[in-house]
C-alpha cells in the first residue's frame, strides 16, 4: 500500500531555464501553468528595455525541459500583453492571462490563436478591473481573479460575465491589502495570497470566508509579501514566499509544515549554452555555486494534477523554474 507521508514530502528533480529574450529561455517568468500531458505555459514579463526586445511572451516547455514554442508580444493591441502577472488554463485548453498594465484578461485557444477579451482601463465597477493580479479557474472552467488595486476577489464564467465579487480593502476576516496569487484546491475552495497583510486567506467554493494562516515575519509559518498560492490533492499549501525568497508550505488546515529554498543546478538549457564558453566553465569550476541554487523572487508556484504529482516554483529574478517531484513511501 502506497501512502503520503503527512509533511508533504519533496525531491528536487530538475531546472528549467535560461535568461533569453526571446527563443529557448526566460526573462523575469512571473507565473507558470501546466495542462494534463505536462506542458508548461511561462508568462515572461521582462523589462522596460527588454521588452522592446521581444522578451515579454509566453514561452512554451514541457516538465521534461523540452522547448516547445512561443507565442504573444509586448504591445496593447490583441493578443498582446505589457505587464502579465499570471495564467492557467481551461479544460478545453485555452490559455487564460491577466495583464495589470492593460487591466484585462485575454484568452488564447489551445492552438495559441487569440480569441476574446474582457476588461478596459482601471475601474471597480463590473466592467473593469484595477490591476488584475492572480488568475486560476476551478473545476467548472470559471475564471477567479484576484482584482489587486481593488481589494477583492472576482469570478468569471469563461467567457468573461461576471458571476460573483467579493472582499473590500482591511485586514479584517475576509478583506485584502493587494491580493495577489490566487488558487483553487480539488474542492474548488479558494486560497488567495494577501500580499501586503502577509497572510493566506481560505474561502469556500462560493466565496464565503474559512479561515487564514500566516502573520508576518521570516519564521516557519510566517510570511513576507506572499506572491501565489497552490493547493496539492492532499490539501497541503505551497505559497511562494517572495521577500523571504522561499516557498513556504503548510497543511491543509494551515499548520505550518516547512519551507524551502531553492535547490537548482544548472538546466540543460544553460549546460548546452556554456558549453562552447571554456571561460565561464573555468569560472564556475572554481565559484561557489551554493548561492545560484536559492529561489531569487520566486512568484508563482504550481501543482500539477498527476499522482503524486510535481510541484514547479517560478524563480523570476533567475529566470528559471524548480521542478520538484512529490515522494510517496511504502506504508510498512
């Protein structure tokens, strides 16, 4: 008999990544999505400069770290993103994303062909939203948005009508200070990372409040400026810490389990990039690499829907993303 271990076991397994602005790589990945069959959709959000470049896209992988393909450009017009903050995707595999810059969503079919929108300019009336940060959809394709500037939660039918809104601006049961990542669990229970009260608030499947856990601080169980959150199917919590540039996890009833801090090697992608470089190789036989290892801003965390399951940390500030396997024991 096969069982999870209560304190969610984790084997770092490999490293995705390289900076690049456009191609195989990243350029500051903000958040991740990952289908059924393992591919993994990155929103590269770049920089001013870069952007002009063509680095803000969305880049195309699989877990194995095979590049796949890229699609979508910086700009306003259709189809076109200036600051992405985060992205999931549907059952029939269409790619959702949320733009603060633009205050909108945009969807893209599973053939990356841009399909609708809805959102325009700042607002908090049912028509607009006012930098639109975390972005997940529950078991019946509706579209939940963590709506930052306004202090509360929207959800959304697929094609973008408004089914529900709540929260006001506090730090009261039920009230944000700038949400931020939002997640769902196999319950369709709603986990929003309240980025400036540094903590994680549980609501129920119709958006009634449960609980929160996490205070400020830098301890086990504490939080600074929480970025995202992810639910695995035992229930267990994975928030991406982003000051305290971890990923911090907890049970599902918000006892604080551990946390981690990155574990990275260097990807197949960098190997193959320095290998023709005999200086950087010399270099990096004699650095200390400990540091390269460590989450830098880590801002998305993601679980895929697989037994046991993989959970991928989005590491922005190097580009890259930590793919760790889930571990399961023999019950013995």
């Amino acid at each position: 008999m096969m069982v999870i271990v209560p304190a969610p076991p984790l084997k770092y397994s490999h490293t995705i990544g390289l900076l690049a602005l456009n191609g195989r790589g990243f350029s500051n990945p903000m958040n991740a999505a990952i289908t059924d069959d393992g591919i993994i959709y990155v929103a590269n959000r770049s920089n001013s400069f870069q952007a002009l470049q063509g680095a803000v896209r969305i880049t195309v992988c699989n877990l194995q770290g095979e590049y796949l393909d890229e699609f979508g450009k910086y700009g306003t017009e259709d189809g076109a993103f200036v600051w992405p903050t985060a992205l999931d995707v549907d059952s029939n595999g269409d790619i959702y994303l949320a733009d603060e810059h633009r205050h909108d969503i945009q969807v893209w079919d599973k053939d990356r062909n841009f399909v609708r929108k809805w959102g325009s300019g700042p607002g908090d009336d049912e028509l607009h939203m006012n930098r639109p940060a975390g972005l997940a959809i529950d078991s019946r394709d509706n579209v939940l948005v963590a709506d930052s500037l306004n202090h509360r939660i929207l959800r959304f039918t697929a094609d973008g009508r408004l089914l529900a809104r709540w929260g006001s601006a506090g730090t009261g049961d039920g009230q944000f200070n700038m949400p931020w990542g939002i997640g769902v669990d196999s319950n369709d229970n709603i986990y929003v990372a309240d980025w400036r009260n540094d903590r994680v608030q549980k609501f129920s499947p119709d958006g009634k409040y449960v609980a929160s856990f996490g205070s400020s601080g830098s301890g086990i169980g504490e939080l600074r400026r929480p970025a995202d959150v992810a639910v695995d199917l035992e229930g267990n919590v994975y928030v991406a810490d982003w000051r305290n540039e971890r990923v911090s996890i907890f049970e599902a009833d918000g006892y604080p389990l551990t946390a981690i801090t990155g574990d990275a090697d260097l990807s197949k992608w960098g190997a193959e990039y320095i290998v023709a470089n005999e200086d950087i190789i010399r270099g990096r036989a004699i650095a200390d690499l400990t540091p390269e290892k460590r989450f830098w801003g880590p801002t998305g965390v993601v679980i895929d829907k697989t037994t046991p399951g993989h959970l991928v940390v989005v590491d922005s500030c190097r580009h890259r993303l930590q793919i760790y396997d889930r571990v399961q024991y023999d019950d013995v």
